[in-house]
C-alpha cells in the first residue's frame, strides 16, 4: 500500500485518479477546495481516501495539507499534480489579469505543492505526476493562455526530472486528449462572459471564431474519454518500475503529438488552421 498526495480531486480527473488509486488499495490524499467534495469523496472510498482542504494559490492552505498529512504518515509516496483551469481567448484582447490568473493556478500552484510536500516526497523516494495536456505540446488559436499553462508544465516538469535524479526520484507528465471533464464546461462559461466584456473591435474580429469555440466544446461535451484512462496511466507513473517520462492518452492526443513533432511549423498551421474552420463554421478552409 502506498501513500499518495492528489490535488484538483473535486472533479473530472482529479476525483477519477483518486478513487481509482483508493479501489485499488493506495491510501490517497485527495486535495479539495471545498469540505463538502472531500466528504463525498470519502463517502466513495471505503475509508481509503482521505480529504484535504487544499486550494494550490494559497500558500497557507498548501502548508496546512502538509501538516495534516505529515500527521499521519512520515512519507509520500507520489503527488499528483492535477489542479487546473481553463481560460481560452484571443491574446489580442485578453485581460491580462486572466492570463495571470491562468498561470497562477496552472504553473505558480503546482511549484508551491511541490516545495510544500517535496520533504515528504524525497523521505519516501516519492515520484512526481504533473497533469499536462495535448495543448502542452500543440497551440491552438484562442487556446493560447491555457497552452502557455502547460507548455510551461512540460518544461517545468523536464527540469525537475533532472534536478530529482540524484535522489532517484521519478517525475512523469500526462497528456491527455479530450477527456470527459467539466473543466471545458466552466471554460464555455467564462468564453461566454468574455464575449460579453470585449469591446466593439475585438467582437468584430474575434467574435464569429469565440461563439464558434462555445458553440464546438459544448458539441464534444461528454464524447471524450472518460477519467478513467487518464488514471490508469496515472497508476503506471506512480507504481511502474520504470516510469515512462510522458504519457499521451487518447488517439487525439497521440496523434496530436506524432503531426506536432514530425510536420513543419507552417504546415502543421495550415492543418491546424484548416480544421478549426470546418469545426467552427461548418464550411471548408
């Protein structure tokens, strides 16, 4: 039985690694913002799961997790980088304080829980599982505050994969394609209240590709795979002998990566570009 530190398990994925991890023996910590979550996590769990207030742009709340689970255990042995937003919108015009507010919860949080709980981690030659995402190694137009978020967890996860190795701690990232979460929809929500407060120039411009955006996500809400396949690879990072450095899960993402990595920059725009157009607007490129 191992000991292992879940953040974002209100929902979607998140709640999904958690009680996959817990059904399958592992004592988990499931980071919760809200107390009524976390008790119908615990609910679910068979006494395996235990919740932990813990909202990852609070450094306070980050050191009172720590203590609660240090109460218990002298050790972890994984954390699973999962707490995350969404915010979608032309880089024009986006308010700077929601790219800031992307990168606060999506890269600042995950350092602060890794400095928070790595002592517990390198007591128990812990490993670290960052939840990234296809848009981490493939831009989008309008997705660019949440790529930024996670290009910028894939670079943060490579250098700590080498700063860990002296310890022989074991750091892995997951990319997973569309996956059934309500992440999209609470982003639908906000692009829908963006819309409303762009001025008269950027609706002009951007309107018709933003409503198309609403319009797309909550088309494909509820087809993509569900958490479960994202924690099943979880479990391969947190447990396998030898971990693999990124997990790509669903065929989107694979094959997201496979063009990202071998086409070139312009035609991978082109194809990128030539796809939106059919899925926003129903017409061809």
């Amino acid at each position: 039985m191992k000991h292992f530190l879940i953040t974002g398990a209100s929902t979607g994925i998140g709640e999904g690694c958690a009680l996959y991890l817990a059904g399958k023996g592992h004592t988990v910590w499931a980071g919760v913002r809200r107390l009524e979550d976390g008790e119908r996590l615990a609910r679910q769990a068979a006494g395996l799961l235990h919740p932990v207030l813990l909202d990852v742009t609070d450094t306070q709340s980050i050191a009172r997790a720590a203590e609660t689970v240090r109460a218990h255990t002298p050790k972890l042995d994984g954390l699973v980088n999962n707490a995350g937003i969404a915010v979608a919108g032309p880089l024009e015009f986006l308010p700077l304080e929601e790219l800031r507010r992307q990168l606060e919860v999506n890269v600042i949080g995950q350092v602060a829980v890794l400095q928070g709980f790595l002592g517990l981690l390198r007591e128990g030659r812990g490993r670290v599982v960052n939840m990234s995402s296809i848009s981490g190694r493939v831009a989008a137009p309008l997705f660019g505050p949440y790529s930024s978020s996670k290009f910028a967890l894939e670079a943060l996860s490579d250098a700590l994969r080498r700063e860990l190795k002296p310890w022989g701690m074991e750091v892995s990232v997951i990319e997973p394609g569309n996956i059934q979460t309500p992440i999209w929809g609470k982003g639908v929500n906000w692009g829908r209240e963006l819309l409303e407060k762009l001025p008269p120039e950027a609706r002009a411009l951007y309107g018709k590709a933003i409503d198309g955006l609403i319009r797309y996500v909550e088309g494909i809400d509820g087809k993509g795979l569900p958490p479960l396949e994202v924690a099943k690879a979880v479990e391969h990072a947190l447990t396998a002998p030898r971990p693999r450095t990124r997990y790509a899960v669903g065929r989107d993402a694979k094959a997201g990566i496979f063009f990202a990595r071998f086409l070139p920059d312009r035609l991978l725009d082109e194809m990128i570009l030539g796809g939106l157009v059919r899925r926003l607007y129903g017409r061809k490129g």
